[in-house]
C-alpha cells in the first residue's frame, strides 16, 4: 500500500499495492478495500470482477 500515491490518485475505495517504473512507463497494480461494489457502466452490485486485465492511459497531466 503506498498512502501517497492513494492520495495522489484519490480512487474511491481502492489502495495501490504496488507499482514499477520502466524507461517511458509507469505501471500501478491497484486492488479494491471493498469486497462488493457497484459498477459505475451498469449499475450491477456484486461481488466479483467480471473483467480482470489491464487498462493503459497515457499522456495523464498531475
């Protein structure tokens, strides 16, 4: 868990676990703190991930 980069981030209900930094490239591993949540897309409530993978961003201005 790094507490600055949850603050810097400030994601509702989830903690950075960890994270490497290649040449041009940051990668965050993140994991929930809630065991159910609510899917902001569809608005399902449960308790399991129906996706699990990776998802890239760039160019994100802090």
């Amino acid at each position: 868990m790094d507490l600055y980069l949850d603050r810097l981030l400030n994601l509702p209900n989830t903690t950075v676990e960890s994270f490497t930094e290649e040449e041009n490239k940051i990668t965050l591993k993140l994991r929930f703190l809630q065991d159910e949540i609510t899917c902001p897309h569809c608005n399902t409530h449960g308790g399991k991930l129906k996706q699990n993978g990776s998802s890239g961003f760039e160019g994100i201005n802090v």
